[in-house]
C-alpha cells in the first residue's frame, strides 16, 4: 500500500528485486503521483483506490484497510500473501523463498522497528504492539476467507481471526524493518 512516498516506496521497491525469488506485486495506492507510471521489473498490478472520508464516529477508522479486502479476492489460490507497506522495506533477501519452501498456513518472521524503538525486533509473540502486517505470509485460499478491518491495528485484527483456526509457523528471521524511525503507533 503506497501513499504520496515515492521515496520510500522506491526502497520498498528495491527490496523486492533483491528477493532470490520475485514475487508477483499487487499496488494498491491512492496516490495520482507520477511515481507509479513507470515500468517495474516484477510482475505488478497496480489497484488505484480513492481515498475515502475519515468516518468520525468509528473510533481508530483506516479507510485504506478496507481495499485489502478487495485485493485478496484477486489472489489465485495455491499462492501466498504479504503486506508490506511502503514505508517498510524487506531485510531476508530469501524471504519470499522461505515462504514458499516452508509452505505451511501462516509463517510468521521477525520485523525490525527502528532507534526510536531501540530497533526492537517484533512477531516473536502474538500481541498487539508486538507483531504487524509485515511479519506475516499467509497461504491465498486462507487469507481469503476472513475480512480485513477498516481500523487502525487491522493487521492485528486480521491475524487474531486466522489464528483461530490455523497455527502459526514461527521463524527467526528478520524479514522486515521499518525504512525510518516511527514517531507513533508502535509500543515503546
């Protein structure tokens, strides 16, 4: 998901080429940037959404979440899914090769936040504050089955709700980190 950060969303872009093993990259941007006309070397989709209107009276309401919903349906099944937001960037260069080797329903990685953090490592436990959207891949026909919320922590909610019926595999790689410091949101 990308929002008006071309420089962030380059990174992003870059850490996916250094993948031993390319994924197939769906965009879902509600930017009018320039930015996203170009050409990328990985197969890509790109899903330009509208921005919505914040709904004041649902408390934490993220309208960008709820176009997660639309993009799962897209996602042939006997494949994988990862969010991985713009302003993250992969850190394991084999990561989208760990996903598919291990093959298992949800495979859960470690993800980096940075100094304002003391670049704590989260997605060693689940718990809000303690794991994001990008610490987790989850098979297609799975992730398709449960709604996204459209709430701030809705990769959290998300989660909880496949963990009700599928168990989690746990890896210690760092997959993920955040490109800089986060000034809000994550737990200090």
């Amino acid at each position: 998901r990308t929002h008006e950060r071309a420089n962030e969303f380059n990174i992003c872009y870059k850490s996916l080429l250094k993948q031993t093993i390319k994924p197939n990259w769906i965009i879902i941007s509600d930017s009018e940037n320039l930015y996203l006309n170009k050409k990328f070397e990985i197969p890509y989709e790109i899903i330009k959404v509208k921005p919505g209107k914040k709904k004041w009276w649902i408390r934490h309401h993220n309208f960008a979440n709820r176009y997660f919903n639309d993009v799962l349906k897209l996602i042939p099944n006997d494949n994988f899914v990862y969010f991985l937001d713009d302003d993250d960037k992969l850190s394991s260069s084999n990561w989208v090769e760990e996903i598919i080797t291990k093959d298992v329903d949800v495979l859960i990685g470690r993800f980096q936040l940075g100094n304002n953090h003391k670049n704590k490592l989260i997605g060693e436990i689940i718990k809000r504050g303690e794991i994001g959207g990008s610490c987790y891949a989850i098979k297609s026909e799975i992730a398709k089955k449960f709604k996204w919320p459209s709430l701030g922590g809705g990769d959290f909610m998300y989660l909880k709700k496949i963990l009700k019926y599928h168990h989690p595999t746990f890896t210690n790689t760092i997959i993920a980190s955040v490109q800089k410091n986060l000034s809000r949101s994550w737990k200090r």
